[in-house]
C-alpha cells in the first residue's frame, strides 16, 4: 500500500470540469510535480488534497487513513503558495510560532521548535525581521519554515518560485530539494515550468485538460514520452 493513493478525483466548478478522474500513488518520502499548462488542474487537486476543496467524487488515502472527509486542519499537511501569506504585523519568530500557538504547544517547545526550523532554512539571523524587511527569497524560506515546523505528513507546494527572479529561483530549488531530502517528507510541488520539474523531482505527473498524460521519473518523461501531448510539452 503506497503513502499516499489518489483514487479516481473528480472536481467541477459549475459545469466546469476540472478534474476528470485522476489516480496517482505516491511513495513515502517522495517528491512528485505536478506539471502542465495553466488550467490543466493542477493547483485544483492540490486544494482537493490539502482539504481546502471538497471532492466531488474519489479518494484520498494517506498514511493508511482514508482522508478524503477530513477538514484541512485536521489532515497534518503543510502548505506553501504562490503568495507566501506572511502576517506582515508580526516577526518571522512570531510567524512561525503562531501554528505552533494553535496547536497548544508549550511556549520553551516553541522556542526549539522555531530554533531548528530557522536552523534547516538558513534564516537564524532573521528571527526579529518583519517581512517587509526580507527580500523574496527569504520570504520564500519563511513560508516554507512555517509550513514543515509540524513535521507534517505531506508538504504541498503551489508555484512557491513564481514570483522570485530567475537567478534566486535556481539557488531555491536547490535549497527546497535538500531541506526536502533532509526531513524525508513527501512532497508534491506544482509548477508550469518544465526546467523546474526535471530538475527537482523523483517523477513527475504530467496533466492535460484534467487527466493525467503521463507519470514517470524526468528522464523517463522526456525520453520516452507516452502520448503526443506529452512529447509536444516536454523538451524543446
């Protein structure tokens, strides 16, 4: 039984269908991209997964446990966005301490908590910064901080590199794959950028108009492309 099963997701909006039928298993550990042109659904079944959309028909198990009714809140995943959605009032200390508030936890557990997180993304100088005095990059770090403080189960990641010039964008991935490595967590990273999958991920599943085209590891996807739309998308 994989980590994560995905069975046959469906999701309209309106008459607009989505998601038609999408099944994928994902291996504990793993990093999976969702890639494909926009509209293609792909930040759709994120949400689905996340909890932060009902699904329509299908589900969805993780770690054994059929999570498809669960709330969001409930489910252990951690999220990051294209906007990062930082609370620009408080620090970056105060950022990160505040899923941790939620949960209850004892303020000296806290403390650790932010201590080490800050440690994994390279950012223990910036603890009493405001956001508004971070650049993109960093910000990028602190969203990606607050998202794995928990431990969660899955990280989930929504275009997090869009906004970020192309320079840093290069310097991030790298810092999200080895932080992802060094945790072990499972992690499905969306993006329309094709350099960006094949660079970062284990497999990628590749989407058009709401089905999948193609899962298969980055060099399987462009050696050995299964459809046309796959071989037109892939590659230059």
């Amino acid at each position: 039984m994989s980590y994560m099963e995905i069975s046959n997701i469906e999701k309209a909006f309106d008459k607009n269908e989505v998601l038609k039928g999408i099944s994928l298993n994902i291996e504990q550990g793993e990093f999976v991209s969702l890639l494909g042109p926009s509209g293609c659904g792909k930040s759709t079944l994120l949400r689905c997964l996340s909890g932060l959309e009902t699904i329509d028909k299908g589900t969805f198990v993780l770690d054994r446990n059929d999570v498809t009714e669960t709330p969001a809140q409930n489910r252990n995943i951690g999220m990051v966005f294209q906007q990062y959605s930082l609370f620009p009032n408080m620090t970056v200390e105060e950022n990160l301490s505040f899923p941790l508030t939620i949960q209850k936890m004892p303020k000296a557990d806290q403390k650790a908590k932010i201590d080490d997180v800050l440690n994994i993304v390279g950012l223990t100088d910036k603890k009493k910064a405001y956001p508004g005095n971070l650049s993109g990059g960093q910000q990028q770090r602190v969203a990606l901080a607050r998202a794995i403080i928990s431990r969660p189960k899955v990280l989930l990641l929504d275009e997090p590199l869009s906004a970020i010039d192309a320079k840093l964008r290069k310097n991030l991935q790298i810092e999200i794959r080895r932080i992802q490595q060094e945790l072990n967590i499972t992690t499905i990273f969306v993006t329309h950028d094709q350099d960006e999958a094949m660079s970062m991920s284990d497999r990628i599943c590749l989407l058009n108009d709401g089905r999948i085209e193609q899962v298969s590891s980055p060099i399987e996807l462009y050696t050995k492309p299964k459809t046309r739309f796959a071989a037109s998308f892939i590659g230059h």
